[in-house]
C-alpha cells in the first residue's frame, strides 16, 4: 500500500501545473512623477512653502508650481497646505523633522503621477 501511494504521489507531482499570471498590457507605460517638499517652519508651525526646485541653477520655471506655492505661503498652516495640496492631486510620501538652531523644520515630500 505504501509503494502505491509513494507512486501516486510521485506521478503527481511530475504533472506540470500551470499557474495563472496576469501579463501587463502592451500600452502600459511606467507612472511618471513629479516631486515637490512642503517645508514647514516656525515653533507653531505656520511658515509653509514649497520645494520644487527653484531655488537651483537652471532650477524649475514651472508657472504653475510658482501659484500653488503661493496659495500655500497664505494658508500659514501645514493641515490646510496638506488638505489644498492632496485637493490638488498631491500624496504625500515621507516625513522628515530637524529642528536645526531654534526653529522646528518638517518636509513633507509629495508627488503626483505627472
């Protein structure tokens, strides 16, 4: 009885099995996107601003990055500078805090498919 099991067993196992894959579409291209840092200063946190790159050499000319960091400068609080920027298309993907001298620094780093 043993023999006939271990023999089933093994004419089983050498049965190939075909798993079922899903195959990417042929038109599907990786997801691009665009970055940014919502940096926010102050002791209550009511300086917010927006990293995009601007401030290097040959740095973003990007009009439309330029208006969204201004709405972002007058709301002067990070929840609503978060709340405006996800209404934008905007989630965020990282958090990082440095309190370098005597002001509190938090980064927030967003992105969005472009």
């Amino acid at each position: 009885m043993r023999k006939i099991l271990c023999l089933g067993a093994l004419l089983t196992a050498s049965i190939p099995s075909f798993a079922q894959t899903a195959r990417p579409a042929a038109s599907a291209a990786a997801v691009q996107y665009e970055h940014c840092i919502l940096v926010v200063t102050g002791r209550e946190y009511d300086h917010a601003e927006l990293e995009y790159g601007q401030h290097f050499k040959d740095g973003s000319k990007d009009e439309a990055m330029a208006k969204t960091d201004q709405v972002v400068r007058k709301l002067r609080s990070a929840v609503a500078a978060l709340n405006y920027l996800s209404s934008q298309g905007w989630e965020c993907v990282g958090v990082s805090t440095a309190s370098p001298n005597t002001f509190d620094q938090t980064g927030y780093l967003m992105r969005r498919a472009k």
